[in-house]
C-alpha cells in the first residue's frame, strides 16, 4: 500500500544525496524518517489484518468443532481442551467474531436441530432431547421454551398443522 510512496521517498534521498545542495542533509533526515514512519505503518496494519485473520480462523475451528459435537454433553472446557487454548480466550474470541459465547452457539444449534426433528420424525420429545444431549427432559423442554416461546410439544403441533396447509392448500 505505501511501496509506491516510500519508493519516491528513496529516489528524492538518492537525488539530493547526489546533487548536496544546501540542507540536502535535513531533507534526507526528513524523508527517510517519514520511510521509516510508513514502513512501521506498514507493519502495524500487516499485524493488524494477521491478527484478525488469525481470530477469524480460530472462530471457525471453534464453530466447526461445536457443530461436529453438538449432540455430545459439551463443556467450555471440553472445547477449549480439544483446540489447545485457554477457555476464557476461547470465549472472547468466539463471542467477538459470532457476537454469541460458544454455549450460546451450541444451545441454538441444537434447538435448531430438534426444532427440524419434531417437524420431520414422529420421535417422542424425550428422544429428541437425548439425541440433542441433554438427559433431563424437563431441562430440554424448559430451554427449549425459551428459546423459541413454545414448548417442543406446541412447537411440533402447531408446525405439522403449518406443514399440513402446506402439502394441501
């Protein structure tokens, strides 16, 4: 971005160098400091975009690794072990590239997956909450309600009725 810049820099320092006109010493003191200047500039910003790359990358591994194991009983600690990193840095990261916590992230993921379940099987809401890894019905119908403002049960009648209308207008 500034090679263009600090390359005209260089040339001007090269021409007064050669010509040692009066000052010619303070103009190339002058210009290569402003060299240095961008170059530093340069640098920063270079870090800057590694840096969110790097956090951008670590979110994804974090999302993928959440969405390959949702089903399982997940910790925070049980994600931040299989990545190799700290869990309060797994979190920061993840919540400031998804703008959720990575528990968030799994709770919607698998409201999202039994939500399709209740539609599309005929499984009783029990199975569904185990197949989403939760043991305790009631927790899993308590969570499920207020994520979605209806419980598993209304969920799935009032959408088979939608689904009904659907298949048959």
């Amino acid at each position: 971005q500034y090679s263009d810049q600090i390359g005209s820099y260089f040339s001007h320092i090269f021409e007064e160098s050669s010509l040692k006109g009066d000052g010619f010493e303070i103009i190339c003191q002058g210009l290569l400091t402003s060299s240095i200047a961008l170059i530093h500039r340069a640098i920063k910003l270079q870090n800057f975009k590694n840096e969110t790359q790097d956090s951008n990358s670590l979110a994804f591994r974090i999302k993928e690794f959440i969405d390959k194991n949702y089903k399982k009983n997940l910790k925070l600690e049980d994600i931040a072990d299989a990545l190799f990193i700290n869990k309060y840095y797994l979190s920061h990261v993840f919540k400031e590239q998804m703008q959720m916590t990575p528990i968030n992230y799994l709770i919607n993921r698998r409201i999202g997956e039994a939500k399709n379940l209740l539609v599309s099987t005929e499984l009783k809401i029990g199975e569904i909450a185990r197949i989403m890894g939760y043991d305790n019905t009631n927790y899993f119908t308590l969570l499920f309600k207020k994520m979605t403002g209806e419980t598993p049960r209304q969920f799935k009648e009032n959408h088979k009725k939608n689904l009904y209308y659907l298949k048959n207008p």
